[in-house]
DNA sequence: AATTACCTTTAAATAGTTATAAATTAAGTA
DNA sequence: TACTTAATTTATAACTATTTAAAGGTAATT
C-alpha cells in the first residue's frame, strides 16, 4: 500500500499540480480495503468539499490508476468501483447485494495468469460472480 | 460449444416462445469466435430483421447467458461484448485499439481460481489488459 | 379461427461518464 | 509580496449504452 506523501511525490513530479481537491481524493483512498464508485466518493467528499465535481473526481482517479495507485474495476456493469490496493488480486461480486470482496492470490498464480496471453500484459483483472453467504440463504 | 437446436430445445422447455427474432439472434451467434457488441448484432441483423430493436437484442441475450449459452463481457469499460463460448477462458484486451482474442486456460487453472473464494463462485472471468503486437509497434 | 400470455417495437427515460468553456488557482518568477 | 501563466476545477451540457413502459403483434395451444 501506498502513503498520501508519496502520491503527492510522484504527482509533483511529474508535473502535476497539488491541488486541494486531489490532496483530498487521495486522502479519501489511502488505506481504504473498499472500493468506492464515483458517486461514494462525491457524497464522501461534500463535507469537506461542497463544490467538488465528477469531472474532478473521474479525472484524479484516471491519474493514480496511470501512475498505478488504484485500480479500476469493470466487476459490476452497473458502475464503476475503484480498489485503492494497486497489487493486482481477485475480486468476488455478490450478484444480488452487490457485495464487492478482496481475495488474495499467490505470486505464482498471477505470473501464470499473466503468461496465458501471447502478448504482454500490462495488468489483468480476475472477477469471480456468484451469491454471497447472505444471499445465498434466501 | 452449442447448436442452434439445442438453444431452441432448451428455449421451448424452459417455456419460452421461439419467435423469428430469437432465432435470428441465436443464428448469429452459433459458431463465432469473435466478441460481438449489441450495436454489431443490431447491424448484422439489419438485412434480415430491418425493425429488430436493440431492446431485444439485450433482452435474448441477456437470456442465454441465463441460460449458459453465453458470457457478457465487462473488459472493455465503453461498450458490452458478448461470448457466445461459454466455457470459462480468459480474454485478452488491447487498449489501445480494442482487439479482443480469446485465451486458453486449462480446466486445473480454472478450478483454482474458482476455489479462491469463500463463496462459491458461479462463474469468473480472467481479463488481461495491454497493447496488442500492432499497437506495441507504434 | 380464437384466445391468451408472451414478445417485440417504438419512444422515451435513465444513468454513468465525458467534453467544453469560463473561472479559479498552484507554483514559479520578479 | 505581487504577478504571470498554464494547469485545474467547476458548471453545464452533451453523449452513449442500456433499460423501461406502453401499445400493438404473434407463437402456441385450444
């Protein structure tokens, strides 16, 4: 995991400006194990920023997951979710709550995984569907 | 992989009517190897079925991926694209130009991934991103 | 041929995301 | 500190894929 200083580094770096706006996205992702939509983040965020925009919000995102600070996760086709953990894991999907878990995977496996393809991939995203303990009883 | 009467049995069986667009769509389907979008079926149907509407389109196929005839792909985050292999394998993404080529993963693989969850998983998807040997040129 | 429940079409709505242009602001410089 | 400039944010509108609702059409059974 990554702490805000060294985010805030490497934007800095590369020429991007700090503003208040992105100090505050990041700050609302640094540590988190959910995986926040767009939406969560924005309502999050009005205390602090009434006037924040989605544009704002899309766009920052756009930028940790360039400089590999998150992922974007297609998991749910409804929207969006960002996974603050940039390791690349599996992900299950509840698909009737919604419910969006975690799921470690061993080095080995993911090498193997990102080795199937006969070009090179950059990153990979394994999603795995189904019910959820809860739902699963109803 | 499945023939288009085993599509129409199971249809008839499970109660549902085999009208003349269902089998159009199905007929589309049977045999490919590529990842058809809903706009792509609508613009192959056009010669066939000019006042077919997209409406049911996503609707039959929302019903054979109920049915385990197909998957509906989230790797690309623009548009859905549908698999009519079901059989769990995992595809390849360019992002840059958009090719989108199935992979091979063998069923021990499968399981595996499967088995990573506490849940059971119903089904899952392997997605790797990257830029395809064309696009990795430029 | 008549019936009926299901299906398709049309049209409009919805929702997530992105584009645009004007206003604001971070950060470098004098 | 004030000034300058280019990047960023905001507000608004646009866009696009997908879904919904209502009305008419049709498959399948009688």
């Amino acid at each position: 995991m990554w702490s805000i200083d060294e985010v805030l580094e490497k934007l800095k770096s590369r020429g991007y400006k700090l503003t208040g706006q992105r100090k505050a996205i990041i700050e609302k992702l640094c540590g988190r194990k959910d995986h926040p939509t767009a939406e969560q983040l924005y309502s999050e965020l009005q205390k602090s920023h009434p006037a924040i925009s989605f544009a704002t919000i899309y766009s920052t995102v756009q930028l940790l997951a360039e400089m590999g600070f998150l992922q974007i996760l297609t998991i749910d086709d409804k929207k969006t979710h960002f996974d603050p953990t940039p390791e690349t894991h599996a992900h299950f999907f509840c698909q009737r709550c919604g419910l969006l878990e975690d799921i470690d995977m061993s080095q080995e496996e993911r090498d193997t995984l990102k080795r199937l393809s006969k070009y090179r991939a950059r990153s990979m995203q394994v999603y795995l569907y189904g019910l959820c303990h809860e739902c699963d009883k109803k």
